[in-house]
C-alpha cells in the first residue's frame, strides 16, 4: 500500500467528514484528570464494530479517530484499522502507548496515518501522582522513538494542561523538539465530566488567562513543530461514537449532550449530521 508522509492538520479540516470513535472507556491507567466515565456495559464483539464501522463509512465518514479509555485493549481493532483503511481513510489511533509494543506498531503501521500519544510532564514523581502507573515518561519517549524509527506515521502529543503541570511544560517542549514529533495539541483542565475530572476540579483547575498565558510562552520558543492550544469548548463541535455505538456531541458546560441514537439502529447519515450541524 502507498503511503503519503503524514501533514499536520490546521484544525479547519475542510470537506473531511471526522468521528472520534471511543470503542472503549476501559484503560490501564486511572489520570485524575480523565474525562471519561466508568466503564459499564460496552460492544465487545467484533461483528459489531465492523457494522458501526461499515455503516459510518457508507454515509461519508473520511477521518476514524479511534480513541479510548485504551483502544488497544479491544483484541480486534486491528483489524478494524485495516479494513478502514482498505476502504479508502485517514486512520489516527489515540494510545497511552501501554500495549502500543515493535510487534503492534508492525501490524498496524501500513494501515494508520498517526500515532497521538498523551505526554504529562518529564517529572516521574508527578506523572506517578496524576496518573497512577509508573514509567509514563519512559514509556511515551520510547513509543515516539518507536514509531519515528520503524514508520513514517505523524506523531501528536495530547496534554491536559493543569494546576500541577502548568510549569513542567517547557522542560517538556524541547523533549518534544529532541524527538521529532508532529504535533503537540495541549487541552485546558475541563471538570464538566469524567471518572476523574469531576471529583479533582478544586486540584486541577486553571483559568483560560493562565492557559493561553502558557500556550503562548510555549509557541513563542521557536519549536521546530506546530503547537495548538484549545479550550474544552473546542469538543462542542467533535462528533463522537460511544462504546455503546452511540453517536453523540459533548457540550461544555450543558448538563444535556446531543444525543442523534444508535449508529445501527436508527442507520445514522455521518456526512449529513457532520455538515448540518457544523462539526469539525
Ligand atoms: S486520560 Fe488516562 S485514564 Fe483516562 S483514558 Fe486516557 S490514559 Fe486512560
């Protein structure tokens, strides 16, 4: 298969059609900032997914997000990626880079167009703390190594950006630079909702004048990669499947989120929702 060296996206995203599909809200790790809920009952098979899928690709979809919790827990995602890819996407999976090992990175390189990894800061004391496993620092480093060695894959860094490693980020600006990522998309702390965004607002919060302040700084260092800043608002406009094969919009600060029903059951036209309600 052909593959095109990976171009940074400006966010604008004209005539793509893009879902952020979470397959799954299991993880590894427990981030006390994490804006997912607990897990409860999920699809887990595979035929499942391949309809969603199918289904989504039928009605427009150009860009598969594949997003978690940990995607790579689903035994068959694989094969997902592959067969999206087959038909014709753009393919980004989203990891904490836990399973993300040489022999997974082989099996799915031809069939993914990037890699976003999140990366907290380079203090192992503080990632420890925040996220509650050991080795974050050591393991993202290496995943981006990794993927740069074996693949031509775009690499993005997500950071949540909050109380706690609001003055780390520098350090980790020229680490980023040091490894030759892509993209570093940085999230301002958003408590509306989440297994451990909500109960940890009072620890995370920040204000939008300390974020941009940081964004900013960070920008103004002359990195040789692009450096995005968004506010949670940003996530008004994603559309975004559930593991329950929901498609759905989050909106910040709105206890109602916009629900449009079940992918397969209600047969749900991607590009016309995408276009009629202004996502990107
Ligand atoms: S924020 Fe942390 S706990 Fe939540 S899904 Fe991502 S890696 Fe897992």
């Amino acid at each position: 298969m052909e593959k095109k060296k990976y171009v940074t996206e400006d966010g604008e995203h004209k005539s793509d059609v893009i879902v952020s599909w979470i397959i799954t809200h299991g993880c590894q790790e427990r981030c006390a900032y994490c804006i997912s809920p607990e897990k409860c009952k999920e699809i887990t098979d595979y035929e499942t997914h391949k309809a969603i899928q199918d289904q989504m690709i039928a009605t427009g979809l150009t860009k598969n997000r594949y997003i978690g919790g940990e995607p790579l827990l689903i035994p068959h995602l694989g094969k997902l990626i592959k067969e999206s890819k087959e038909a014709g996407l753009n393919n980004r999976l989203s990891t904490n880079g836990i399973l993300l090992t040489k022999e997974k990175l082989i099996e799915l390189r031809d069939y993914l167009d990037s890699i976003a990894l999140p990366f907290e800061s380079c203090n192992d004391k503080l990632n420890q703390n925040i996220r509650g496993t050991k080795n974050h620092r050591e393991i993202v480093t290496d995943r981006i190594k990794m993927i740069k060695e074996l693949s031509d894959l775009g690499v993005l860094v997500n950071t949540c950006v909050h109380r706690e490693n609001i003055h780390e980020l520098e350090e980790l600006a020229y680490l980023l630079d040091e490894l030759g990522i892509d993209h570093w998309k940085l999230r301002k702390f958003n408590s509306s909702s989440g297994r451990g965004a909500v109960p940890n607002k009072n620890r995370f919060e920040i204000s939008e004048e300390e974020f941009f302040d940081v964004v900013n700084h960070l920008q103004s260092l002359g990195l040789g990669y692009r450096i995005d800043g968004r506010l949670p608002s940003k996530l008004n406009t994603r559309l975004m499947v559930s593991p329950q094969g929901e498609l759905y919009r989050m909106i910040e600060g709105e206890e109602e989120e916009v629900h449009y029903g079940k992918v397969l059951t209600k047969k749900l036209n991607i590009k016309e929702i995408y276009q009629r309600d202004g996502c990107n």
